[in-house]
C-alpha cells in the first residue's frame, strides 16, 4: 500500500472554525528555495492545483488526492500560494538534501503563531520599514487600530503618489 503523503491547508484552525467554503483568504506563502528539487523523488512539496477553491478534500488510505502534482523549482526560485491551497511534503528518496525556507504573509491583525524575539538593539538599525516587516509597532493595539507611525508603507506611497500621478 502506498502510504499517502498529508495535505492540509494553511492555517488550522481557521479551516475547522469557519463553515463557509471556500474559507476566507487571509494570507499567502511564500517557499523560498534555497536548492534545487529538479525531480520528483528529491522531497518536494505538492499541491492539488485549484484545491484552494474545495474546502474539503476527498482523502484515501491507499493514495494521494486525485490531481496532485510535485512543485519541481530551481535554486532561487520562490513559489507563491494561498494558504487555502491543499499542499504537502514528500519524502526525500535521494541522497541529496534540500533546503527551502516558507513564510506567510497576512493581514496586520493576523499575529504570527512563532515566538520571534528581535533584539531591540537590532530594531534601533532598522529603518521604519524594516522595523515593521519585522512585526514591530507602537503598542500592542497598533495592529487593530494602527497610527501612521504603525504603517510605514502607507505614509511612503501617500508622500509619493502625487510624484508618481504627475
């Protein structure tokens, strides 16, 4: 028996909570390889193209979902996808290991599920931009009801929007 590889959604809890279908886009990964992964046996990740739009997929014991095919990608190549799409890993049957590195982009209220500490000495390099990509913000409810200071990407495409228009 082939043992089936696990897909799943992005973001859990979400997909069991919400009971419309599909659930509500709220984020978007992004898997940024670091190695080549040129053919199917070398661990790669798979997807069921348009299963973003199914909020249940039909899952066998025996074998994968109807549809699902291997990402084969480049080093330097990044995919982008909706947390919604159905998605996995494979096994690794060569010798060659390799590396990728996934992160989830989302709206500002959407805290992340990581503990991340950031030195605030390191914060004090950054540039406003910076400093908020890297999660940081006046306060707590800087993410519910931002200032200005807390979006640094709205205040820059304010001040150049007239430049860019004329």
């Amino acid at each position: 028996m082939k043992t089936p590889l696990g897909f799943h959604q992005g973001s859990g809890r979400v997909n069991r909570n919400t009971k419309v279908s599909p659930g509500p886009r709220i984020s978007l990964k992004i898997g940024y390889f670091l190695s080549d992964v040129p053919e199917e046996v070398r661990g790669n990740f798979y997807v069921v193209p348009g299963g973003h739009l199914e909020g249940n997929l039909q899952k066998y014991e025996d074998k994968n979902p109807d549809g699902c095919i291997p990402v084969c990608v480049n080093r330097g190549d990044a995919i982008f996808f909706d947390r919604r799409l159905w998605h996995t890993r494979s096994y690794n049957h060569s010798s060659i290991v390799h590396k990728v590195l996934f992160y989830g982009y989302g709206y500002r209220w959407i805290r992340t599920k990581n503990d991340t500490t950031i030195r605030p000495d390191f914060f004090l390099a950054c540039d406003p931009m910076r400093r908020h990509l890297l999660g940081d913000g006046t306060n707590c409810n800087g993410y519910f009801t931002p200032k200005d200071e807390d979006l640094p990407l709205k205040v820059w495409l304010e001040e150049h929007t007239e430049s860019v228009a004329a």
